[in-house]
C-alpha cells in the first residue's frame, strides 16, 4: 500500500534533514541568507516540519497541531538542537499518521482544500513527498555551499 511506500520514504527523508541539519560546520550558517536567496536552511527546516505537522498529523494524527506558517519563515537563530528536536518529532508523527490512514481514506478526497480544487489523498500525500524532496535538496545544497573551505 502506497502509506508503507511513504513511511519508508519519510524515514529516509527525515533523517536526511537531520543529517543536514547536524553536518553544519557552523551552527549560524544553518540560518544564513544573502542576496535572492532569501530561504536559510533553518527556516526551511520549520516550513518542512510545519508542513507534515500539519498535513499529517493535524489532519490524520489528531495532534491538535495548529500552524503559523509565517514563523516557519520568520523565526531565526533557533539553535541546532531544538531544529533536530522538531524533526524528531516530527519523525513520530508522520509514521504514527500513515500508519492510522486506510486504503479507503487514500481513495477519499483529502480532507482539507490545499489547492484550487480538492484532490486525492492518494495524489496529495505524493505531492507532499516531492514537496520535501523539494526543499531537502535546497538544504542540501545550502549547506554544501557554504561548507565548502575557501581558496587558497
């Protein structure tokens, strides 16, 4: 069933952004911005974790999770270990939250309106995956960038 698909994929994919998030030589370079760029890997870190806090365990979890997605882009300099916390967390509540889901809820519509129209569970929890991918990558190459050793 696709949920088992996705919990494997978000396991990978959560780890991922821990490992990201950890491989930072420089703790303050997690939030650092400059010129177009204007997303730091820190504030991307919220977004993500808001994002499947939302998504999933709001809406399938039951957590009661409320989001305020202009924090996840405003807040700065949370340090390096309540940003793997977050992520921790939110490791629990997405395979909690797939677990819960049946094929028959896969099938239904998605309970909230993200879109201009309603989608799929099924269409929505994939767009959610390539969503991640999407700014796991950003990090990804954040980080890469600014760790690099300056020449010589």
């Amino acid at each position: 069933m696709l949920t088992d698909i996705l919990r494997q994929l978000y396991a990978r994919d959560l780890n991922k952004l821990k490992s990201e998030i950890e491989q930072y030589q420089n703790e303050e370079r997690i939030w650092y911005t400059e010129k177009s760029i204007s997303n730091s890997a820190g504030n991307l870190c919220l977004h993500l974790v808001g994002n499947l806090n939302t998504y999933f365990g709001a809406v399938y979890g039951n957590t009661g999770y409320i989001r305020n997605r202009d924090l996840e882009f405003s807040q700065k300099n949370i340090s390096r270990d309540i940003l793997i916390e977050k992520i921790v967390a939110t490791m629990v509540v997405v395979d909690s939250s797939l677990s819960a889901i049946t094929q028959a809820q896969l099938d239904a519509e998605y309970p909230l309106l993200v879109f201009q129209q309603k989608t799929s569970t099924e269409f929505f929890l994939v767009h959610l995956s390539a969503h991640f991918s999407y700014h796991l990558g950003q990090i990804n190459y954040h980080r890469r960038l600014l760790d690099v050793a300056p020449s010589i």
